[in-house]
C-alpha cells in the first residue's frame, strides 16, 4: 500500500485508487472492529 503517492491524472489509476481506498477502509474496518469486539467479548457484564 502505497501511502503519499502522487495522484495520477488518468481516469483509470484515478478509478483504481478509489478502489484501493475502499479496499484500505474495508480491511482498516476490519483490524478495527475485530479487537473491539473481543474486547467487549472479554469485559464481565454489568
């Protein structure tokens, strides 16, 4: 993942680095969710 790369003009890369931010998001969604519910898994009910 290539991160402070110039954005390039052509539609193409242009479609293509929307498709690798949404790819980035999905997976950041992922890393982020995954340990918050363990974590909630893990704490005694109240």
């Amino acid at each position: 993942m290539r991160v402070g790369a110039p954005l390039p003009q052509s539609s193409h890369h242009r479609e293509t680095a929307v498709e690798t931010a949404l790819d980035s998001v999905a997976f950041l969604r992922r890393s982020v969710h995954a340990p918050a519910r363990s974590n909630h898994e893990q704490r005694p009910e109240r």
